[in-house]
C-alpha cells in the first residue's frame, strides 16, 4: 500500500511538473518527457507488470487532461513500461548507461509513435522536420533531466525495497 501511495505521488509530481514548471522553462517549445522516465524506470526496475501499470496511468493523465482521445496515451505508456521490463534482469543501480540509453530509445519509441498516429496518418508527410525539430531536441533535453530525476526515483524505490523487506521479516 505505502508502494502505491508513493508511485501516485511521484507520477502526480512529475505530470504537475511536465505540465507547469518544463512547459515554463521550455526551450524552442521543447520540454522534457517526466512521465518517460517514470514509466521507463519503474519498468526496469521493477518489472513488466509494475512498469506497465505505471506507465497506463501515467498515459491516462496525459490523455484525461490533453489528450483528444482517452487511451491513445495511456496504451503507448503502458507498452514502454512492459518493453522497459524485460531488461530488469540487466539493471544494476549504480550503472547509469543502461537506465540512460532505455530512456532515450522509449523517448524516441514515444515520439515516433505519436508522429506516425497524430500527424503522418493525417498527410503530414514532414518526418525529417519533425525529427529534427521536435523529437531530437525533446530526446536531449529528457536525457539531461533523466541525470537528476532517476536518481531522485532510484532511491526512492531502495528506501520502499528496503521498507518492504523489514515488513516481510516481521511476518516470517
């Protein structure tokens, strides 16, 4: 339960600052994508199932407040939170390269996805400028903000493992 409170807590946090904060400071119109990271690490970190429910209603957010569709969000989150999954088994904490390069290609999944979805099934055919323009630049700027919000979320997720256990032992 405290798990949960938790992870609602910080995808609450990372929506309010995506939305606010980033969107203030965005660079070319370009902000970061907080509910990337999350979804990512929370799926590396804990598995498939937890990275995919996470990632959902992270989606879900996204889609109740700015999407035009509710699920368009929430279904492409929740896929990079279960593909983010299948490298658990890889994840070392202390290792930075792993976390940092499945954030920039679920980023760029991301991306990609709205642009084929929203934009190139309507005729707009622009792919290099969007790729230049939009999806580079947010892709840079998520992995700069990635350096000191996976490590907030990285420890985060010890103190509940850590929590978890001691609870585990008094019932054993």
């Amino acid at each position: 339960m405290r798990r949960k409170i938790y992870v609602s807590l910080i995808i609450a946090i990372c929506f309010l600052l995506q939305s606010t904060l980033f969107q203030a400071l965005s660079i070319a119109s370009i902000s970061p994508n907080l509910l990337i990271v999350v979804a990512s690490s929370f799926g590396f970190m804990r598995g498939r199932k937890e990275g995919m429910w996470i990632g959902f209603f992270s989606g879900l957010l996204l889609d109740i407040f700015f999407g035009s569709v509710i699920g368009f969000y929430a279904l492409i989150y929740a896929y990079i939170g279960y593909v983010n999954g299948f490298f658990r088994k890889w994840f070392f904490p202390d290792d930075i390269k792993l976390p940092l390069a499945l954030i920039a290609a679920s980023d760029f999944s991301y991306s990609s996805l709205v642009y084929l979805f929203l934009f190139f099934l309507r005729g707009k055919l622009r792919f290099n400028y969007y790729l230049l323009h939009i999806i580079l630049p947010e892709l840079v700027y998520t992995i700069l903000v990635t350096i000191a919000l996976y490590f907030i979320i990285l420890k985060i997720n010890q103190k509940l493992e850590i929590i978890e256990k001691r609870s585990a032992n008094k019932f054993v």
